[in-house]
C-alpha cells in the first residue's frame, strides 16, 4: 500500500488506492478561463488543484471535462469551462469573483479544501457537487452534493450479489485491524443487520503478515480430517470480506488454505483495482470465487473515451462535466431545488450511473468484476455460478481424505482451465481465445450441499 499525505481522509483511502496506480503522464492543468465560448454560453468550473499529490487526479478529471467540450461542440453546443487552482492562496477569491451563472462548481478532491470553501460561505453562493466519498453530517444535499462513489455503495453492490445473486445468508470478515478495514466492516455489519444476517469477524495485525495464519484460525477453527493430516475447517459462513489491497491478497487467501478454507466467496474492495488493472496474475485460481466493485468499466465506455489512458477519473470528469450542463443552473437555487433537477437528469453515463435520493444523497450503483489470470474483467454470473460448483466439489473430495485426480492426474471433478507458465510468459491474453469458457462441462457427481460438505467437530 503506497504512502499517503496525513492530511488525506481515511473514507477517501479506496480511491485514492485506485488512482495511485495510473502512472499515464498527465497534462498540465490549464490556467483558469483557459477554455472560452461566446458570451452567454453555459458555464461549469471545475476547481481542483494543479499541484502537489492529487495534481495527477485533477489533470485526468480536466481531461474528461474537455472531452466532454470536445462532443458538445460537435453537436453545436457551446460551453465555457472554467478551472480553477484550489492550491492557490487565492482560490476562494477566484471563485467568488466568476459571473453569478458560472453556479455550478465540481470541487474538491480534499475535505480541507471543502472545510474552507464551507467556512467562507462559499457553498451558499455556489452549488458544489465534491468529488469526495462523503460530507460532514447534514451537510450533503443541503450545503453540497456529492458526484463520486462512498463506501457504503461498494457494501451494497457486494451484498446484493452476495445474498440477491447467490443467495447467501451467512457472512464472515477478516479484516485489517486500522481505521480503513474497522470503518468497512462496521459498515458491512450494518447492512447485514438490516437485513438480519450476522456477521461473523476477526482482526489481523496489517504489518505483521506472521500472525495472519493464527488470525485466520480464530474465524474458521479448522480440525484434522479423517487422513490425519487435512485441515478441514469449521467455517460457519459463505462468503468472506476483505477489505484489504491487493498487495496483501496473496499471503491472506494462503492463511485461509493453510487453515483449509478454498471454498469462501471473497468479498474485496475497490482497492483491488490497482493491483489488478492492466496486469497478470499467474496465481488467478485461487480468486475465481472473488469479486469486488468499482465505478470504470472499460467495456462499456462511450467512443471519446475508447483509450488506453481513460479511467475513472477520467470519466468522472466527462460525466460531471455533461451532468452540470444538464442541470442548467445560472444561479444557486434552494437545496431542494438542487436535489429535484439532480434527480431528473436524464444522461447516458460512462461511468456508473450516480442517483439522487428525496435528500439530496448519492448513490452510485458499482459494477462488479472478478479476478483472471489478465487481471480484472466484469463479473459473469453464470460462469462464477460454475466455478463456485467446481471449488466446492472439489473441496468435499479433499476434506473426506479423497483425491482430486485420477491415476493419470487428471481432475476427478473438471474445472476452471488454467494457461500453461509458458502462456503467461508469453502473455496470456493473446493466447487464450477471447470467448473462453470460465469451467469445462461439470462431473454428474451429484455435488454435496455446502453445509453437508463440512463435516463436524468430534
């Protein structure tokens, strides 16, 4: 996990772990009023800062906003951009001083920099949609808005594929004991209240990777099977949360198959993304049961987006750029105002699609990917729905004492086709044939019941 300023908000550390990984150079930020239309033209400021660690973010958000300039003046419609550098001593100035319909105003990417336009009043003469996971208490869709993803919207992506999809009812957590991984379980075990399911949870000391296998004991209390040597564990629950990056995925889902737990849905974060995207991961077999959320999906981006450089904040800064034109404000309207036209915005989205509630508070419905030997790709529900039957087959054949394969080492029960080492030398993705199937046609073995395949304690 890469270093941060302390001054960063831990309920921003999930995308600021997204973005640190894009190491695509970035153009300088332009000056402010870099961008003029005719008089009378539509304005929208984006007010972010064009030095120090988050300048990289705010060049890719501004990228976006000229895209979207770029489309609206093909189709005839004019657009005047202003930009304005939060790192200056003068900003709040500076925005104060643009013409009263320049209304509408992307900013911040810091809870610092929102706590000082707050305290200026700047926010009762501006309407602020920040692109921060969360606002002060009663502060959002009364003071500002939010366009950007929270935390919460990952848990509920995650829960309603887990329990909706897949049908799961029991949950475990295994967690790193520091303000980020308590804050997301806390609210997991919220949600899952709300819905009545417990959930079952230990904590594992993040910077001692030594106590993870005894930590992960604790949660799934494994015995010996009837080889006499087969951890067969005594896991209450279906699906794990993890809310850790993905540097640290490896040695944790190795503490969970010492402890001889294969058979978990893992429930990641989208801190997962940066170790994943654009990369291979030799290793993939061991997460086919895992899935985790994000906002980017470069599958269904829109034509001015169809580049290897786009990402997230790339589309964020299209997305709000478009959604601020649609609002058509020249001036800062009531609160109640603001959230109704926010709410009746009708826009096709490249990013996940953000909605407004009566209140004011956002909601981004995430997609869900799941981990290949290419990286990341979205979810498929049918050939997860395969691989979990495969694991779980598999699994109940080891924990009797039973083999996996036959004489000649072929599975007993066939599975999730794995590339050669040589494939992944040579770059699997230009191999592997692009439609693949996730799992071979599955053994008629009748397949045990998931409660029937871990047998009890004596």
């Amino acid at each position: 996990m890469t270093s941060k300023p302390a001054h960063i908000p831990i309920l921003l550390l999930s995308a600021l772990h997204v973005l640190s990984a894009c190491a695509v150079p970035a153009p300088q930020a332009p000056s402010p009023r870099a961008v003029l239309p005719p008089p009378g033209a539509p304005c929208v400021v984006l007010a972010l800062p064009s030095s120090g660690p988050y300048e990289p973010i705010a060049s890719k958000i501004n990228r976006g906003a000229k895209a979207a300039l770029q489309e609206l003046t093909r189709r005839g419609e004019a657009l005047r951009l202003e930009f304005i550098n939060t790192e200056g001593p003068h900003w709040l100035a500076e925005l104060s001083a643009l013409p009263r319909e320049c209304a509408v105003v992307g900013s911040p990417l810091q809870a610092s920099r929102y706590d000082e336009a707050r305290k200026a009043g700047v926010t009762d003469h501006r309407v602020f949609f920040t692109f921060l996971p969360s606002l002060k208490a009663g502060d959002e869709g009364t003071l500002a808005w939010r366009f950007f993803p929270s935390p919460q919207d990952q848990i509920d992506a995650l829960v309603v594929f887990a329990t909706d999809t897949l049908n799961i009812r029991t949950y475990g957590a295994f967690y790193p004991a520091d303000a980020f991984g308590e804050r997301m379980t806390a609210l997991l075990e919220q949600n899952l209240a709300a819905r009545s399911i417990f959930l079952q949870k230990v904590s594992y000391v993040p910077d001692d990777a030594t106590t993870w296998n005894s930590a992960a004991a604790v949660l799934l209390h494994p015995v010996i099977g009837p080889d006499g040597r087969t951890p067969v564990p005594q896991t209450a629950f279906e699906a794990l949360f993890l809310p850790d990056s993905w540097k640290n995925m490896d040695r944790l889902t190795t503490s969970l198959l010492y402890n001889g737990e294969d058979r978990l849905v893992l429930l990641g974060t989208t801190l997962w993304e940066q170790g994943l995207s654009g990369r291979l991961i030799p290793n993939a077999d061991k997460f086919f049961l895992a899935v985790f959320p994000g906002a980017w999906n470069a599958d269904v981006a829109p034509p001015d987006l169809k580049t290897q450089a786009s990402d997230f904040w790339v589309a964020l800064g299209y997305d709000f750029t478009r959604f601020a034109v649609n609002l058509g404000f020249t001036w800062r309207p009531s609160a109640m105002e603001v959230s109704s036209k926010a709410r009746s915005v009708q826009m096709t989205w490249s990013m996940a699609p953000i909605f407004w509630d009566t209140a004011g508070m956002a909601h981004q419905k995430l997609w869900l990917f799941q981990v290949t030997y290419m990286g990341m790709t979205p979810l498929n529900v049918e050939s997860f729905e395969q691989n979990r039957s495969v694991v779980l087959q598999r699994a109940s054949l080891r924990m009797q004492g039973l083999s996996v394969v036959d004489a000649q080492s072929n599975p007993l029960v066939p599975g999730s086709s794995m590339p050669t080492q040589n494939q992944i030398d040579a770059g699997w993705q230009k191999t592997a044939p692009q439609n693949q199937p996730a799992v071979l046609p599955l053994s008629p073995t009748p397949k045990p019941s998931y409660k029937l395949s871990l047998p009890q304690a004596r």
